[in-house]
C-alpha cells in the first residue's frame, strides 16, 4: 500500500481505537472511584460505629447465664446495674431489677453509655459488649489491580446440607456450599469454595469465598480474607480481590479467628484488598 496513504489513515484509526477504548476506560475509573470511596467509608466505620471492632469490650458465650454490669460481672459494664442474661428459646434476654430486656439478634441495644449485641445460633449465643473507640489503626490497602478484579462462572456444589462455620465477626453462623469458582490468575487455575451465608437483614443471604494466598502473614493477614461474590449478570459472578477484607480478629483478639477454608489456599499471593502489617491484634482489656 502506498505509504502516503497508511500515513493519512493512521491517526483516524488511532482516534477510531481511542472512541472505542474510551467506555471501557471510563467504566475502570468509575470502579476505582467506587473502590477508593468504599475503603473511606470502611476507614471511617472502624474509627466511629458504635460496633467498630475497636469499640469492643468483650465478647462472651450465654452458656447456661453470663452476668452483665458493675463488677464483679462475665461483662463488666461501670454504671450498669447487674444483671443475668440467658436464652429463653430463640431469644436472648438480660434481666436485670430496673426490668427485663429482649437482646434481638444481630440487633444493637443501647444500655447507658454501651452497647450490647447478641448473635450466634440458638444454643451456641454470644453477647458482645462495646464502647467508645479508644486507639484506632487506619486500614491498609494495595494499590487497585484491575487485573484482579474478575468475572467468573459460579460451579455447581458438592455438599447441600447446612453446616456451622465462624462468620468473619467470629461468631457461628449457618451456611450452605453454594458451589466453587476458578479464577485464572498468573499461576493458573485455582479453585476456591463459595459458602451461601446470611446477610444483614433477615431475609437476604450473600456468597463469601474465605481464601489465604501468597501474601498471608506476609502482607497479608495470616489467618486469611475475606471476599463477598456479587452476581454480574447473565449466570456470572464478580470476584473482587480489591474488595478482600480482614476478619474481625484481625483488630482485637477477643473476637475468635475463622479457621481456613479445605482447598482454599492459593499458591501464588494476591497482591489486592486489605493488608496487615500488624504483629498480635490489639487485646481487649
């Protein structure tokens, strides 16, 4: 072809390439600014909620009946008069002389100054005690890897009974093999087991992948991350690794530590999501 001619066509192609290129572009930038809006919002959820992990105080199985308030007490609370809570059937309850108050699952109640929750399954309930937030570590993240950020076919189960596993707050929750994925990264195919948990409201449940990689306890936090697949459309999952994030345990150790995943560790690290650089988590007092 006549060299005039190629000079004359590439800059069209070049403009044509770069129209082309540009909702792809776009729809990267706008998920980086999602990405980095989510980690200042998680930033701030650890420095400020009332149930910030940094909030914690203690957290204690009901067993047959915990005491709660003044010391000496299972939860010491200062300013709280005493009182016992136990399980009455499905509920949790803490009766105390100034009356009788029903603990909802998974729902804080405020009792002075502090702020009590009870969670776990029926027979197996905890009740976490929290307070203001007094130290505070800003989360740690690596840089965004769109590399890392994948769609994937979800893979039928192998299991369909429901079974008991630590959730990422520590405590024991119901779940269910929703099934596996095989995200194709540097060090070829990897397959990573899907739990079906419940989710924050009652009804709802979500897709939780609990994996330890390359960088776990080297950049990483040791006992692994976890990573929430969101459905993407058309029978396809979204898996996230810049979405991973620590375990409860990993900001006190008062909150008990998931033990890992069968089959869900990866041989290579993934350099995406919540870092630790962290020796021991903080003790509760």
């Amino acid at each position: 072809m006549n060299r005039g001619i190629v000079a004359r066509w590439e800059p069209r192609c070049a403009a044509v390439l770069l129209l082309a290129a540009c909702p792809l572009l776009s729809l990267q930038a706008q998920q980086t600014d999602d990405l980095l809006r989510e980690r200042r919002e998680f930033a701030a959820w650890l420095a400020n909620a009332p149930l910030s992990p940094y909030a914690l105080l203690r957290i204690q199985p009901v067993g047959n009946g915990i005491s709660i308030g003044r010391e000496p007490s299972d939860i010491p609370l200062p300013g709280i008069g005493r009182g016992m809570a136990r399980e009455e059937g499905a509920l949790v309850v803490f009766q105390r002389d100034s009356g009788r108050l029903v603990l909802p699952r998974g729902r804080p109640v405020q009792v002075g100054a502090f702020t009590l929750i009870a969670s776990g399954l029926p027979g197996r309930s905890v009740i976490a005690a929290f307070g203001a937030v007094r130290r505070y570590t800003p989360p740690a993240w690596f840089p965004p890897a769109a590399s890392l950020d994948l769609t994937l076919a979800l893979q039928p189960a192998e299991r369909r009974d429901a079974f008991r596993i630590l959730g990422p707050d520590g405590t024991d929750i119901e779940a269910r093999e929703a099934g596996f994925v095989q995200p194709m990264l540097a060090g070829g195919n990897t397959r990573l087991r899907v739990y079906r948990v419940p989710g924050e409201e009652e009804d709802e449940t979500e897709l939780l992948i609990y994996f330890r990689d390359g960088t776990s306890g080297d950049g990483s936090y040791p006992a692994g991350r976890f990573v929430t697949l969101t459905p993407a459309g058309n029978g396809r999952y979204r898996l996230d690794f810049n979405r991973a994030r620590n375990p409860f345990c990993a900001y006190s150790s008062a909150f008990p530590c998931p033990a890992p995943w069968p089959g869900n560790t990866l041989p290579l690290p993934i350099q995406a999501g919540e870092q630790y650089h962290g020796g021991d988590p903080r003790p509760a007092p």
